[in-house]
C-alpha cells in the first residue's frame, strides 16, 4: 500500500470480514448459502461483518462477499435470485420428467402385443 491513498485521513468502512482458524464447523444449511452475518458498530456507525470459516481459497470468497454487499446496496439479494432459478430449473425438470415417462407409458402401450 504505496501512495496518496495509504496515508488519507479518511476513508469508509463497508465491510468487515471475520476469517475464522481452527476446526471447521458443521454449517446449517442456511449459512451455507448466506453465510455467517452479524453487524457489528465501529465508530457509532453499524457495519456489516460476515465471518468465513476455514476454505480453500478465502480469497475468492471475500471477492464473492464484497460483490454479494455491493449487490446488496443496489437492492439485489442474490440468494433470492438463485433460489427462484433453482426452483424454475427443479420445475421444468419434473415437468420434463413427467412427459418422458408420459412418451414411455405410450411406447409400450403401443408395443404391448395385443
């Protein structure tokens, strides 16, 4: 951290990430998908914090945290998106499902000797 930005007196805090050591933890499945979200006040100001356990590349998981707040002051809950994509995905696959074994049934009804 070089230059103008590394000495500035003032600057926002949007996010703080907690990276946990030790054991992993069995997760529920609501943290696996949204993760471990608390706030936390720095300053009189609320801050969002959001704690990741032990990983392979927390690197990439600060990244998708960062973006998922970013969406987040745009109004975007990107959990709720991919929730309403599975569930269309899970839909048109039972759908889909149900008209093989449909064709099936037809296919040996006409096959059956009679």
């Amino acid at each position: 951290m070089h230059g103008a930005r590394a000495v500035r007196s003032v600057a926002r805090l949007d996010l703080i990430v907690k990276l946990e050591a030790g054991r992993r933890r069995a997760l529920t499945a609501d943290e696996r998908l949204r993760g471990r979200r608390a706030t936390r006040r720095v300053l009189g100001e609320s801050v969002p914090v959001l704690v990741l356990g032990r990983g392979s590349n927390r690197a990439a998981l600060v990244e998708a945290a960062c973006l998922d707040l970013r969406l987040r002051q745009d109004g975007v809950d990107a959990v709720a998106v991919l929730e309403r994509r599975q569930q269309r995905a899970i839909g048109r696959g039972a759908a889909k499902a149900r008209r093989v074994a449909a064709e099936a049934k037809s296919v040996a009804a006409e096959a059956a000797p009679t």
